[in-house]
C-alpha cells in the first residue's frame, strides 16, 4: 500500500558527537558542527538541537532532494522528555551567506565580481525547485543560505515554510522583518507602536513572497550590507508598507539598470506583478551574461557551440526552403522536412546531403522508428499518417480515427513521435489529442485528450512522459504530460530582460539529462535553445540569436541538430573546466559507432561512463573512445597480481565484486542488450574497489532473447552454444568455415559464471588448454570448470554456479536470480526473522504488535496497511471486518467497526484536510470514510452497468493530487475517480491483475507499480498502463508463489513476497525495477506494506504488524 510519505532516518544517539557550536546570534535553536559515526564512516554534521521540535520542517525537508538545499541527514530522538530532538543535516563549511558577506566587506567588488552572480543563480534554483514541489519557504534571508566549501550556495531552515496548493496561505509566522514582503510585514507595525494595542492578526503570504525576500538577498550580494542595519522594527514596517520605500540599489554595480529592473520587479507592493522564481533565474543568467546575442553561442556549464550550417536556403539538392522538423534517422544520418519543397532531405550528421524524398501533399513533421527497417512516419496536412520503409518508399499509411469516422471527422495533424517500443504518437490539434498506433500496421491503441495544441511532440524514453509544444500566440507553454495525458508540470519561457513570456514555443526533444527546446519572439533572429530538468525547471539557455527555429532532435554522436527554417544548425557541447582529469583513451583500428551508441545509452555505477569520442582529422589516423579511468585495471590482472595472498584477498573482495558485476550485466539486459563478452578482462576496478564493466565491442540488441552472430567473445568464457561448430576451426582434419551461431542474455549468464570461478579460484580458466581441446571439452563432453572446496559456502557456489553453467541455456538463472542468489549466499542463507545486513546498514524489526486474536488492537488478519496521519497508522484487519488505529510505537487507539463493508481487502488515505480514508471490499462499490463515518460511496463503472457488469476489487491506491485508483482483477484494469465525488476519469488496461497497487509520488512519471498476488509478478506501469518492467521476484533462486505489497520510497520500489507460512521476504527494487537488496526474511505472511513518516517500514504481516527500522 502507498502512502505519499517521505521518510527520514532515525540516527542513535551515541551516533552523533559535538565538536563546537556555529549556532548565529539570533538562533532560536543551537546548532553544533558535530561527527556521525554513519554505516558508512564518519562524517562531519550539522545538527541543530531543537526547543520544539515541528515534524513538519523535517517532512518538508526530506521531500526536497536538490543541489541547493542543504540534505537532511536524519533526527535523532529523545530519550527522555528532558532531552531536545535534534535534526541532523548536512554541513556547510563556510557557514551562512550572511557572514560570507560580512567577511569580504573590504574587498567587496573583487568578491561580487567573481561569486555573487553565481551564488544569487544557485538561490534562485533553489526557491524554483521548493515552489514547484508546492511549497513556500517562508523565511528567505542571507542568514538562512548556506555556503559549502565548493563555492555552493544552499538553503536552509524550514521551520515556518508550507504546503501552498491553492499558492495563498494564511500565517502568523511569517519570516524576519527586514527580508520580509509587505504582504507578510501587514499589521506588524503596530507591534511596536507604543500606541497601538492590536494583537498580531494572521496574513496571506504566497510563493511570491518568497521572491521579494529573494530580492533583498539579491541586494545583499550586489551591495554588500546588511539591509535596514539602523532601523528599528517599527519604521521598517512604516517604510515598506505605508510608505512603500525599498532599498536604495548601489549604483557601482555591473549591469546597474537590469538589475534595477529586476529587483524593482521583485519589490512590486502587489505580488500579482511579481515574476516567479523561473523568470527571476532566467534574468539573472541573462544579466551575468550582459544580454549579448551571441549569435549561437551561449557558455552554461561548459559550452554549446555551433560546429556547423549547411543547407542554406534554396531549392536544389540538399538545400532548405522551410527546415521545420528534424530527425535522428540511422548511425550517423538525420532527416529534414523541408516543406515549401514538399521533400524530406537526407543527410550526414556532418551536412553531406545523401538522398531527397519527394512528398505529394505539404510535410509537417516527421519521426524515425528505430527498428530493423528504420522507418520513416511523416504527417502532412492530409489526413493519413504516411510510414516510409528503409528503402524511403511509402510503406503504408493510416488515418488518426476509426475508418468509419474519417470523412466525419476534422483533424489537423501536427505532430508525429516514436515511443521506444515503436508505438507511434500523433498530434492533432483540431482535436487536442495525441493518437496512439501500432508501428506495423498503423492501428489505433489510444486517442488521450491534452491541454494545449499538439503542434509539436516529444516522447522521455526514460520515464516515458510525453511533452507538449504549443506553437501559437498565446499557446506559449509546453507540457510535460504523463501517458494518459495528465499534466504534470507546466514551462513558460521568457526571452528578454522584461520577463516577457515568448511568443512562439516550438519544437522539443528529450533525453536523459532533461528537455530541451527552441523558442523565439515574431522577430527573425530571436529564437532561443533551453534546457529544462524533466520536471520543468528551466535550467540554462543554450543559444540564442537563430533564425527561425522549428525542429530540434539528438544526432546519434550527441550533438544537437536544430531545423532552423533556412539551415540546419549542429551544436556541441565542450567543457570549460580548468581540472585535468585522467581518462582511458581507445584508439580504434576499426571504430564501430554501434559500440559507442550502446554505451551512450548505459548509465549505471558499473558500467564504464562514456565521456566522448575524438575523431580523426584524417584517413591514417584512428578514431579514439574516451571513457573514464579505473585506476586498479582489469580484474583479470587483480586476481593475478593476488595469487599468493588468495584466499585473505578473497574473504574482502570476492562477493562484493560478484554482485557488483551480477548489477552490471541485470541492467545491461533490462535495458534489452546482450554484452557478449563477458570475462575478467573486460571488468575494471576503480581506486574505490568498484566493479565496471567495459567494452561493448560485440554487444547487440537482444528484442527477441535470441541473436544470430558470428562474433561471439572469447573462449574460455564462452557458453556452448556461443562456441558451437568452434571445435571445426582447430580440428586441423576439418575444412568447415566458421558459421554463425545462436546466442541470448543467458549465454552472458554462462560466462559471468566463469567470472564467479575466477573470484572464488584466483585462477585463469583453462589455462593449459588449446582452444581445440576447450570446445571439445565444453560442447561434446560436458565438461565444466573444478569448484575448489576451500571455498565458503561450498555448497551454495556449486549449485549456483552448475545452475549458470547448464547446457540448455532455458534452464540457466536470469541475472536477477544471479544476484539474490549471491546475495543470499554471502548470508549464509540465513533465515533471520527480519534482521538482514545489506550495503550500508541493516534494516532490522525494532517491533511488533497486534498478534493474533479478537481482543483489542490484535489481528486475524492483517492485510493492509497505511499512514492516516501524524504518528498514527490505520491496518485493515479483513477478518474481523474492521480498521484499527494504532500509533506509530503500535500503542492501540480504536477500532473502527467497517458494518458497511463486506470483507475490507484494501485501505488508502488522501492527504487533505479531511485526512479521509478510501476501502474497497467484496461489492462493487468504493466506500470513502471521514471522520471515521461513511460520507461516500461509488461504483467503478458507469451508475447504469453496474447491475450488468462483474467486479472484483481488490486494491486502491491515492495519488499525490488525490486521484483514487481502484484494482480490479476480474477487468484486469484500474480505473481512476476524482476523489471529491467518486466519478469515472479513466479505466486503464494492465497485464497483471491489480491485487495490489502503488503510486510513485515521488516523481513526476505517474508510475505505478501493480502487483499480481499468484501470477508470481510486480508490473511496474506507466500512467497510461503500459508496462515498463517486471519484476519476477525469486527466494532462495526460485520464482516466488505470492508477490503481495508494494510501495515506493525515494530510493526506490519496496515489495513484499512469499512462499509458505514463514518464508515472507522483503524485497527493494530501482523505479527501473533492477534488484537492490532483500531488506528482511522469515516473515509469516507479509501483506500490505507502507513508509511511515519516521522513515520506518511498516508490514501487515497477517498476525501482526511488523515495523523495520534502517540502522
């Protein structure tokens, strides 16, 4: 069960150590500079001691996960009511801008010149990020700002901020008097009016007061002072708000005027007229910058630079008279609409023009589908959508409506977009829809409503969310729209100095470091490229000054291509860093783009990063693969260099190394590849002792598990049907040419298995023998590697290694069956009812309650589980037809009789003001309590087929914006419901009946994890219910019988399965659904499982509620 809790770690008192206090003067709290002895070593701490002790600042705090907010660490709890709670955060070495200001008052100019743009920018990043997660800081100030060792600025201090949903709330804590906006300050003059015997009224504040206080810390970094030093409270209340004075801006500064444009802005007595934190960041970059179209050219971390044009205006071969949209098409090539020429132009990512398409009817906008064919999908202004072949011959078309319905129904189709399974998106803006269709033959899977006109669309192959470009006056906004459509996140961009939101939004790519797109004002010459995370915040511009643009894509060597009406322009990005950086350098004798596109695409801490590729100037010279450095080299040559202290090196290193390769090679298949090299050689280790795989020289798409190849890898790991008909090529009596030979992910397996042997041997494998005698040893005789005995967990090693090396690759593990196995062996498979060390720490069962009974407070039957409120848990007790309340120690407080229930399956909480709760049961209604009472309930389906439709529901879950989600297995769907009455917004197919289901609020994606009770399977789903991963849990190496609970945390997915009564295990999994940890074992029969606000895991374990704490 999911509850859209963050959570926190509880840290031990004797943890923590004080070392001084750097509490400031006007500290209501004292705060010390202290040591936690962490998992995993010591690190120094800030840890501030508080009077009162607001669970609220530490929940707002653990929710915030950015650069510029100082991290929370975890709190300590009190012993005894006479001891503080103290929060334990991340600390900050120079201590708070305030006193940074203060210590460089003699060199000021040199100071501001060189940090206080800088720092004013990471402020600014700072409040962008906490109002877009709805929240108000509430005490903006230099005192409350953090500085790093690094020249970071962070914020700190959440003790007054707040959730700002409807963006006004009403307060009577409010902020420091001098930072504060005249909406905030209000009646607080008459506090020190000596005639004035008012008592302090409540005031509305919004976001926007944060920015005016952000404006004065603005003016604290361009003057230096510290604002109002000589005032009292009283006038500054008089000045600000009756008589509307601001702070006098020092005229010595750089860019005086746009500065005084800005903070004028910030200042605006009405908040209306205040820009938001975005458009504050978006002119301050601006300003550092002196406002220079640099035609192009534009330095945010490192560069982006135009490294050529081509395709200048005209209508011969290759040459462009409307450039609107543009696509990565196959290695190396990009395709070009060129619409006033009614042709697609096909050229080399470095501008060789290869081949033009002509069109018949005027192209719009044009996609790839990057399969075996490499189709082309272009929209024009018809109402068919066009699919060429890899041949550039028109394939088939189809139309974005039911045929029937095609000469019935307008459309303006806009837009096209490729999903990574192929699925084909189309954008219709007479509707306001994007269609969905099958990439072989065209056929209609969804038509999902949006907000703005579809002129362009972009798919995030990573979390699978689409984008939305407008196009239009007035239509200005992109939307990052989940799969069904919902928005999640809104950009307006701005171009100029007077925040003036653009004109005209165009087109939109994605890719994993977030959104990029182009954006201009009526004016020729003033489009722009911005860069945004893949929530929406806007993160730098890119380049300015272009012509016209229109389309923006990714090239397959990473450089952006922008259609840009007359051109295209290619820019690249190179870093400015000053820091020398050793790297590994690959000279290829023959280079293989393929490698490097695999390895682009792979982002994992085992996996060698990719940080680019030197081209050559000319034909003798070799391309060179750059990668980063591991400083310990290949494995191969550690377990050789440690051949004589073997078994004492072993003891330290083995496992973890294994399992670090077993995450590596799980990832790199999930991600549908197979390495096909797997040996020692091709894992390094880094000065850290971290295991990386490398060299993706002969890795392949694997889409259908199996692959046709006659590159294989090398031979003493090689799997037996990847060495197949080898024995021919030694056999000196045989003349049989090498033939190709049929390999899967699980001929890795068999390889990675000879890696483990390596580990737990110290030896090479067979070192003594010829290839000829390998193959014949390995394919006609059966033969495998000896397993030494001195070896621990003997037994264990055996049969897993004899299960990798079978020679019918089906029955060999999976890479995630690989790693629980080695998991569970470096336990001893130790059974330890809920106490299990895994990487850092343990999470251990610091308690249980509500053993089996009737009695007050006890269970017949746990079976789900979620956080009500404050302290306080709610578990359906099925059974016994009832709710109970219990505190978050398990101290009973009520039960709460379900009458109008029959059989409860599943509770969830929608965090409003009324904190109600949602049941569903055995009916076919979906019952809402508040105040522990029935106020509503709804059916699933529309009123009039309830009577003819059958049910079964069994899950609900509560999205962050309250959103009800309802399983039911016998529809196999989940439907949505709007929380304040219960109606129908969607009804979402799934693959795995919803016995239980979670909801990642998280992030932005509107995941879903659905689990599916006896099918032996979690689905992990994007909103729209497609399936993105499954996760097949195994104990012990084999599939398990029940998948039961599900919830996310931020780290990721936390799922309960089981075998048996008493062989309940708890599983932690990535949002990617790659195996983490096995977090617990030995439970009865774990159901429902939810985060409760302290950070502890909570399990309906069918007798009891078991809680785990991370230690």
């Amino acid at each position: 069960m999911e509850t859209p809790t963050c959570f926190y770690t509880i840290i031990k008192p004797e943890k923590i150590s004080f070392d001084a206090e750097i509490s400031s003067v006007a500290s209501k709290n004292k705060v010390f500079r202290a040591t936690w002895r962490a998992p995993s070593g010591k690190q120094t701490v800030a840890a501030k001691c508080c009077s009162r002790f607001h669970e609220e600042e530490v929940l707002i705090m653990a929710r915030m996960n950015h650069k510029n907010i100082i991290k929370l660490l975890g709190v300590v709890k009190p012993a005894s009511l006479k001891e503080n709670y103290i929060i334990v955060t991340e600390y900050a070495e120079r201590g708070s801008l305030y006193n940074v200001i203060q210590q460089h008052r003699e060199n000021w100019p040199e100071f501001r010149q060189n940090y206080s743009m800088r720092l004013a920018q990471d402020g600014a990043r700072a409040l962008q990020y906490i109002h877009d997660t709805k929240y108000q800081h509430g005490d903006v100030k230099s005192p409350n700002f953090l500085v790093t060792s690094e020249d970071v600025l962070k914020i700190c201090d959440f003790g007054i901020s707040r959730q700002c949903e409807y963006t006004i709330s009403t307060v009577t804590n409010r902020g420091s008097y001098p930072w504060m906006a005249p909406e905030a300050l209000g009646d607080v003059g008459t506090i020190y009016d000596s005639s004035s015997t008012s008592s302090r009224k409540p005031c509305k504040v919004t976001t926007k007061s944060d920015v005016y206080s952000f404006g004065v810390v603005i003016w604290e970094l361009i003057s230096g002072k510290a604002p109002y030093p000589d005032k009292q409270l009283y006038y500054i209340c008089k000045a600000v708000v009756e008589k509307g004075e601001r702070l006098e801006i020092p005229h010595d500064c750089p860019e005086h005027q746009q500065i005084s444009d800005l903070l004028n802005k910030c200042w605006q007595a009405d908040y209306v007229q205040r820009p938001n934190m975005q458009e504050v960041l978006e002119n301050l970059i601006c300003i550092e910058d002196g406002w220079k179209k640099t035609s192009g050219k534009q330095e945010v971390d490192g560069k982006w630079e135009m490294c050529h044009e081509f395709g200048k205006k005209g209508s011969g071969p290759g040459e462009f008279n409307g450039a609107t949209s543009i696509t990565a098409t196959q290695m190396s090539d990009i395709a070009v609409i060129d619409c006033c020429n009614k042709q697609v132009v096909i050229s080399s990512n470095e501008g060789q023009h290869k081949e033009s398409i002509p069109l018949q009817s005027y192209p719009l906008d044009i996609a790839a589908i990057h399969n075996h064919d490499n189709q082309l999908v272009v929209v024009d202004d018809t109402k068919y959508v066009k699919v060429f072949d890899k041949k550039n011959k028109l394939a088939f078309q189809f139309p974005t409506v039911p045929q029937s319905e095609v000469d019935k129904t307008e459309v303006n189709l806009q837009s096209v977009a490729v999903r990574k399974d192929g699925t084909i998106l189309v954008g219709d803006v007479e509707r306001m829809v994007w269609t969905e269709h099958r990439p072989t033959d065209g056929q209609l899977l969804h038509t999902v409503p949006v907000q703005t006109p579809p002129y362009f669309l972009s798919v995030d192959h990573c979390t699978n969310t689409v984008v939305v470009s407008g196009l239009e006056i007035n239509r200005v906004r992109v939307y990052v729209a989940a799969g069904n459509g919902a928005t999640l996140s809104t950009i307006n961009p701005t171009t100029d100095t007077k925040c003036q939101r653009v004109q005209r939004c165009r087109g939109v790519c994605c890719d994993r470091s977030g959104i990029y797109i182009t954006v201009c004002n009526a004016a020729d010459g003033t489009g722009h490229i911005h860069h945004y995370d893949l929530d929406g915040v806007f993160l730098a511009c890119l380049a300015r000054g272009l012509q016209c643009p229109y389309g923006i894509t990714f090239t397959s060597d990473r450089q952006l291509a922008i259609a840009d009406w007359e051109s295209v322009k290619m820019y690249h990005k190179w870093r400015t860093s000053s820091k020398k950086k050793k790297v590994a350098a690959k000279c290829c004798s023959v280079f293989h783009e393929k490698e490097v596109l695999i390895m682009a695409r792979m982002s994992h801490r085992n996996i060698i990063e990719l940080l680019g590729v030197v081209k050559p100037t000319n034909a003798s010279e070799s391309h060179i693969i750059v990668t980063e450095y591991a400083e310990r080299g290949s494995l191969y040559k550690v377990i050789e260099k440690h051949r004589e202290d073997w078994p004492e090196f072993r003891q330290s290193h083995w496992m973890r190394w294994a399992q670090d390769g077993a995450k590596a090679l799980q990832y790199i298949h999930q991600m549908g590849y197979q390495h096909g090299d797997v040996k020692s050689p091709n894992f390094l280790v880094t000065s850290d002792n971290i295991l990386k795989i490398c060299d993706f020289g002969i890795s392949r798409k694997c889409e259908y598990t199996i692959s046709t190849v006659t590159n294989r890898g090398s031979y003493p790991w090689m799997a037996p049907e990847a060495l197949g008909d080898l024995s021919t090529v030694y056999d000196p009596s045989s003349t049989s040419s090498r033939k190709p030979c049929k390999v899967t992910t699980k001929s890795d397996v068999y390889s990675f298995g000879v890696v483990i042997w390596e580990l737990i041997s110290g030896k090479a494998p067979y070192p003594d023998k010829q290839l000829y005698d390998i193959c014949k040893a390995v394919v006609e005789k059966g033969e495998r590697l000896e397993i030494p005995h001195d070896c621990p967990e003997n037994q264990q090693i055996t049969d897993l290694l004899n299960k990798c090396w079978q020679a019918d690759y089906a029955h060999r593990p999976n890479m995630q069956e690989v790693l629980e196995i080695l998991i569970c062996i470096e336990d001893g498979w130790k059974k330890t009812a809920g106490r299990l060390e895994v990487e850092v720490g343990k999470w251990e069962m610091c308690c249980e309650f509500g053993k089996k009974g009737r009695g007050t407070g006890e269970f017949d039957g746990a079976r789900s589980i979620v956080v009500t409120g404050p302290g306080e848990i709610a578990v359906v007790d099925c059974w016994n037809n009832r709710a109970v309340i219990c505190s978050d120690e398990g101290q009973h407080k009520e039960n709460i009789p379900l009458h109008s229930c029959t059989y409860p399956c599943d509770i969830a909480t929608i965090h409003n003001h009324d904190n109600q709760w949602v049941v569903v049961d055995h009916t076919k209604y979906v019952k809402v309590f508040s105040e522990k009472k029935l106020v509503l309930h709804f059916p699933t389906v529309p009123q009039s087929k309830v009577d003819k439709m059958d049910v079964n529901l069994q899950s609900v879950a509560v999205r962050k914006n309250g959103t009800i989600l309802v399983g039911d297995v016998k529809r196999m769907v989940w439907t949505e419901h709007r929380p304040t009455d219960g109606q129908l917004l969607h009804t979402v197919t799934v693959q795995t009946p919803p016995y239980f289901l979670a909801v990642d609020d998280y992030t932005n994606t509107g995941r879903v994890v659905v689990s599916g009770g006896d099918k032996q399977r979690f689905d992990v789903a994007a909103s729209n219910g497609k399936t993105l991963a499954h996760i097949k849990p195994t104990i012990h190496g084999c599939q398990v019988q029940h998948c039961c609970g599900a919830c996310y945390g931020d780290s990721g997915i936390f799922i309960t399965v089981s075998n048996e009564l008493g062989t309940g295990h708890i599983h932690h999994y990535d949002r990617k659904g790659v195996f983490l940890a096995c977090l617990a074992q030995g439970l009865f029969f774990p159901q429902g499982i939810t985060f409760k606000s302290d950070g502890q895991l909570a399990v309906a374990d069918q007798k009891s509620v078991k809680m785990y704490q991370k230690v």
